[in-house]
C-alpha cells in the first residue's frame, strides 16, 4: 500500500527518496509514481506526492552481477 508526502519548500526528488528509503537511487521510483510532477526540479511547499510501497531487493529483480552465483 502506497503512502503520501507533502512536501516542504525547496524538497528535491533525490532527498524525498533519500529520506523516505534511504536511497537517493530510488528516486525513478518516485517520480514513476507521480508523472504529473515529473518536470518539477525544486518543490514548493503543500504538493502532495504519492510514495509506493518500497520493494524487497529479491534475486528475481537484480542484476545479474548481483545474483550469487549457482
């Protein structure tokens, strides 16, 4: 189940993924989400923004140089 940030002014994509899944990388996830923000660089305050459940890293979607070996 998706959750929701407001943001605070100045919020950019990679710190609301930093600080909502301890990962800047995890920002194409965020802005997948939310395509009608998609061109905002800096946000102001009160925009609402949709945050999807954050997935287990599973062997199934890793990269192949990160799946152990058989």
């Amino acid at each position: 189940m998706s959750s929701s940030y407001t943001t605070k002014q100045g919020d950019m994509w990679d710190t609301i993924a930093y600080n909502q899944y301890g990962s800047e990388y995890k920002m194409q996830d965020l802005i997948a989400a939310n395509p009608q923000h998609a061109a905002t660089v800096i946000f102001p305050a009160g925009v609402v923004l949709t945050i999807p459940d954050k997935t287990a890293t599973t062997a199934t979607n890793l990269p192949p140089w990160k799946k152990a070996s058989t």
